[in-house]
C-alpha cells in the first residue's frame, strides 16, 4: 500500500484559498463517501483545519487515485477550478507522506508551533473518516494515524514543546493564575473596550469570578460591553474605589495620559486590607504608571511585559523543534519498518508457495520417468530442488527487507506480485 | 539497617520531585506517594521497634529518634498534599527537608538517655515539640516559596517555576493556618515542658535562664506569638511580613531542633 498525502496549509496557500478548500463535518462525511464509490481500494482521510485542508490517502501500488486525480476530487468537491488552487498544493508520498503527517499532528507544521489543538483536530477527521467510510475501510489510516497521535504525545511529555502560552491574553490570565488560587470569591474589573481585553475577560470568565465588572468614560459603551459579556457595567466616576473592590484589573482604555497613578492609587491596598491585587494594561500609551507597582501586594504588567514573556515561550519552543523531529524521525523510521513487514511479509510467503508449487509440479513430471531411481537418490533430487527454492528466494527477500527500511517495500513486493501473479492474504 | 533504608528512599523521593517540578515529568509524579508511603511505613516500623527496644520513655527521650519521627511527620505532610493544585509543589519542599533532618539523626549519637523522673510530662512534652515543629517547618516552606514566588512575578520573567507550584495565596493561607496549629502545639508542648519541670527534683530542674534551648524556644513563642497577632491586628502585616517571619522562625527552630539541643548538655 502507498501512503500519499495532498493539501495546503497556512505556509503555502492564502486565506482565500484555504477557506474555499475547507470542510465541516457534513461536507468532509458527503465528500468520503463520493470517494469510497469512486475508489473502492482505497482509503481517504480528510484533516481540515483552519490553517490547512489535507486528503491523505491509502492505496495498492497500482491502483488508483493518482496524484492529479487526487488533485481533481478535491476540486471537484469543493467546486474549485484546480488551476485557482493546484500551485499551493503540496504532496508527499511514503516516507515523506508519513513523516509530514507526524510532524503535523506534533504541531511542528502549525502557525503557533506547540499548540495542542491539532491533535485533537487529526482524532476528530479520524473520527469522521470510520463514520464515513467504515472501521475496515480505513484500516490502513488507521494505524497510521495511532502511531501519529503516539509519536504527537511523545513529542508533547519528553520535549514539553507545548509549555508555556504564546498568546498575550493567555499570559495574563497565567499570572492571574499564580497569584490567586480561586477564582469565585474574586472580582475582574475591565476600563475601556479594548479588544485585547475583552478576549482576556472572555479567558478569565472561564473561571467563574464572583462578579465582572466593566467601566467606560461612556457609559453606553460599558453597557454594551457587559451585555455582550454578561458582566456588570458600573459608572467610571468612583475609578479607584472600583479598582479597590476588584482583584483582577484589564485595562485597554485610548487615555493619552495614565489613568492610575501611585498618588491615585495609594489608598488602594489599605482599601483592600493588603489583598494582592493584579493590573494588566493593555492600552498603549499606557493607562497605569508602572511605579504602581510598588505599592503593597499590587502586581502591574504592561503590554511589553506579557509581549516579552510571550516571545520567550515561542522562542523556547522553536529551540524544542530539533529535539522533536529526532523523536519523529526514530517513530517514523519504526512506523515505516513496521509496515514494510507487513507489506512484504505475505508476499515472500506467497511467493515461496508459488516456486514450491513449480517445484512439485516438475518432481511429478520427473519422478515417474526415473525407473532406476533408488530411494536415496529421490531424496536426494527433492533436496536440491529445496536448495534451489531456497538459493531464488534469498536475494528478493534480501532486498525486500533492506528496501522497507526507507519506505519503499510496498513497491518492490507490488512489482513481485505483479510480475508473478502472486496471490496473497494482506 | 531500616533506617538506612528508609534515608535512601527519601533521598530518592527528594530527586523524584525535584525532576517532576524541573521537567514536569509526569511519570515520577505517579510513584512518589507510594515512595513516600514505603518511607512512613518503614520510618514507623524503625520507631516501633525502638519504642519495643528501649521503653517509650527512653525511646522519646533519643534525640535521634524525635528527628526521625519529624522527618516522618514532615513526609506525612508531603504525601498530604499530593494532587492537590492548592498545594502544588509542597511536597517538593518537605522531602528534602526531610531527607537532611534524617541524614542529620545519623550524626546524633545514639547513647540512650536516663530516664526522666516524671515520663508521662516528658512524653507529651517531646511530641508536642516535634509535632509544632512539623507545621512551623511547613509554614517556613511556604514563606520561602511565597517570597520566590512574588520575586519572580515582580520580575515579570518567564519562569519554569510559573504554573509548577500553588498560587501565591494558597502560600499565604498555608504558612499562617500551619502557624496557627504549630503555635498551639508548641504553646502546649512549653506548657508540658514547665509541669516536666516544676516535677523534678530541684536539683535536676533546668536553669530557666542559662539553658540555650529554653531561652530559644521561649523567644521563639514570643516572635510567633507577636507575629500571630500582628496578622489578626495589623491588615498591611500580610504578605511578604508575614512570609519573611516565617521562613526566619522556622529556620530559627530548625537550628535549636538540630544544632543546638545536639550539644546543649544542660536542657532536660
């Protein structure tokens, strides 16, 4: 069987053409189901995300879907010229085909490298390809894409390439994470309608704070905010005392000058019986002096802070790729010389059932036509025909061996079982 | 050979932990309360077999068998905290406390002491202290964790220690409530000291003035006693205060427990 794989992704196709290219769930099982009636032989598995739509494929040698025609299903179910797309299209084939989708499925090929939702993504198109097509009719995919997620965790535990957020709004929840222990007694306190900080209430209302509160100069505009969010909008007025009565503040407001000031805030941690309190400040220029963060148990982080924390983590994970692709070349080179066993494993055997079958046929022949022939020497006559055999068989079991450790046994136990007309139970 | 044993084992859970916070190595995560069990257990059948050996009495009275008895205390307190996010990375900072607390008995000679006069005072008395001092030391930990904790946040670098140990508050919560309990068995183990005391003969009874653990403990209860009630009066003594008094009581503690009643010829 050959392992191909088709599609484009973030690197290589625009947004244009990724979203023209994408499949839900209804749409990937319509299109699985046009293929098994086009294909029966072989196997199809689309992963589409929204940074890359794949068609990964399993077939005999000599069967079809070729590349082209590969090229075409996919236009023709998403309805595509393949002009408009067929340049941002890439395919691997075998080796390389296996050790994409690893890398894939390890988030070394994703935008954000490390991100854990991809695996769960390949688990879900796994899901939808049994659904689609039947258990058995993606066996093949199957086992790869098992030793895929394998190899995905193993990346994950010894490398922890998914450690640490890249993302701002994930750093900020992370330090409000480490400085409070629940979250249900706490308030969040949001200035402005910035989006930066709404996407990082939107993160910390998964944690069930006791109350959220949002304030604006406008006060419709807070109004508008809270609805969206169901949180509480409150009158900019009393600013401190609000920041006072809250644990966690997001500030995003278009102030040119800063809003909190240590002579504004001074009262603040006496206001809040010296409780910690965490401010974030999104806005640029900055809408709380950082000399706030002297006071007691006032924690201040700026844009830059969680920038710079942010790049570290993606820098850290860069460093990590080396390290991962190893482990992806050792389970990629297993996953290949496990396949080539069973490819190649069923043809030497039918193989030699075919030689031996010969061999017999031509001892019928010749046995009877040897009146003098002793007993030893008939034996004799069957052993050297068992040395024969024997002496044909080794040099194509040799190579088909050698040739499974880089991914291409299939082809060479193939091209025997075509030239021989070999019948084998795979 | 038990205690032997039992050493290696904690020294073992001590680098299991330091691995699991450093890598995040899940694996050694999963074997270390049945480490830290197998540890208790063989701890707790070393001091039975003392206690058999040498008579309650005598066995309390062995300075090399109170700081076994902590250390097994100390990795109770551990295997406690296991899986608990609000006490994550607690266990990291007992084991090798008590791993040095244990490697440390084997320095102690291990002579049995006469027999005090009123044992059943003494007893009480021995436990109380160790059992204090088992919370004084956790509450050490976590000022000392505490202060780390808001220098790295205040910092705002990334660090690995970010998200591998509890909330700064749970550290807050968990240094003053192991104050609270290690003040009152203290309280009462200085309590049961004077009776032990005030029991003996004259001749025997120690020098209130001279003798270097009574004067350590009693300043020792004095700063906690103040400490305590700075919390409850004083809203800005919370935080780093609380957590810098702490982490010096509790060193403080470990040296008159360690050093100081080694060589003091005098107490008891």
């Amino acid at each position: 069987m050959r392992t191909i794989v088709i599609g484009c992704n973030h690197r290589t196709a625009p947004i244009s053409v990724r979203e023209r290219l994408a499949f839900d769930d209804q749409s990937c099982v319509a299109a699985l189901q046009r293929f098994r009636e086009q294909h029966a032989e072989a196997e199809a598995l689309i992963l589409s995300t929204c940074n890359r739509t794949e068609l990964y494929l399993a077939r005999p040698v000599y069967a079809q879907p070729r590349l082209q025609e590969a090229v075409k299903f996919l236009a023709d179910v998403r309805d595509i010229p393949p002009h408009e797309f067929t340049e941002c299209v890439y395919h691997y084939e075998d080796l390389e085909a296996v050790r994409h989708l690893f890398r894939v499925v390890s988030s070394l090929d994703s935008m954000v490298v490390g991100e854990s939702g991809i695996l769960a993504q390949a688990k879900h198109a796994l899901e939808v390809a049994r659904e689609a097509m039947g258990n058995s009719a993606v066996r093949r995919l199957d086992s790869l894409f098992q030793r895929a997620f394998n190899a995905a965790k193993e990346v994950h535990s010894r490398t922890q390439i998914a450690e640490g957020h890249v993302s701002v709004g994930s750093i900020a929840v992370d330090f409000a994470r480490q400085i409070f222990s629940h979250f249900n007694d706490k308030t969040a306190l949001m200035i402005g309608a910035g989006e930066m900080g709404e996407l990082t209430l939107k993160h910390l209302i998964e944690f069930n704070p006791r109350r959220v509160l949002v304030t604006n100069r406008t006060f419709s505009r807070a109004q508008e905010l809270a609805e969206r969010i169901g949180a509480e909008a409150q009158p900019f007025d009393d600013l401190i005392g609000l920041i006072a009565s809250a644990d966690i503040v997001l500030s995003c407001t278009g102030s040119p000058d800063p809003i909190i000031t240590k002579a504004t805030a001074a009262d603040v941690p006496a206001r809040r019986q010296y409780r910690p309190l965490l401010l974030i400040d999104f806005a640029v220029p900055r809408d709380i002096d950082p000399a706030v963060g002297d006071l007691q148990g006032l924690f201040v982080y700026d844009i830059d802070d969680l920038q710079r924390v942010t790049d570290q983590h993606a820098a850290e994970r860069q460093s990590k790729i080396a390290e991962s692709e190893q482990i992806i070349d050792a389970a990629v080179l297993e996953f290949v010389q496990w396949q080539g066993k069973r490819d190649v494993g069923p043809v030497i055997s039918a193989f030699n059932a075919y030689l031996a079958e010969i061999g017999q046929g031509e001892l019928e022949w010749l046995i009877p036509k040897l009146t003098d022939c002793t007993d030893h020497e008939r034996e004799l006559i069957e052993q050297m025909l068992h040395r024969v055999i024997k002496k044909v068989m080794h040099a194509p079991t040799k190579t088909l061996h050698t040739k499974g450790k880089d991914g291409k046994a299939h082809i060479y136990a193939a091209t025997l079982r075509t030239l021989f007309d070999l019948v084998s139970d795979d | 050979m038990l205690a032997v044993l039992s050493t290696v084992a904690l020294g073992i859970a001590s680098s299991a932990i330091a691995q699991r916070i450093r890598y995040r190595a899940q694996g050694r995560g999963k074997v270390l309360p049945y480490m830290m069990v197998a540890i208790i257990v063989l701890n707790l059948i070393l001091l039975g077999w003392r206690v058999a050996d040498m008579g309650l009495h005598h066995a309390v009275a062995t300075q090399f068998n109170c700081t076994v008895l902590l250390a097994t205390l100390l990795t109770a307190m551990g295997l406690l905290s296991q899986g608990h996010r609000g006490v994550l990375g607690l266990d990291g900072l007992l084991l090798p406390v008590a791993a040095i607390l244990q490697i440390g008995a084997f320095t102690i000679i291990l002579d049995v002491p006469e027999a005090p006069e009123t044992a059943a005072w003494f007893v009480v008395h021995q436990l109380a202290i160790v059992a204090s001092a088992t919370f004084f030391i956790t509450a050490g930990m976590a000022g000392g964790v505490y202060l780390a904790l808001v220098r790295i946040l205040r910092k705002k670098q990334p660090s690995p220690i970010i998200g591998r140990f509890a909330p700064l508050e749970s550290w807050e919560r968990i240094g003053r409530w192991c104050t609270l309990i290690g003040f009152g068995l203290f309280t009462f183990g200085i309590l049961t000291g004077i009776c032990k005391a005030m029991h003996l003969a004259p001749s025997h009874r120690p020098n209130w003035l001279t003798d270097t653990v009574i004067v350590a403990c009693f300043a020792l209860w004095a700063a906690y006693a103040a400490a305590l009630a700075a919390t409850w009066l004083v809203p800005s003594f919370r935080g780093r205060k609380a957590a810098f008094m702490a982490v010096g009581s509790g060193a403080v503690l470990v040296a008159v427990f360690l050093v100081i009643d080694l060589l003091s010829v005098v107490h008891g």
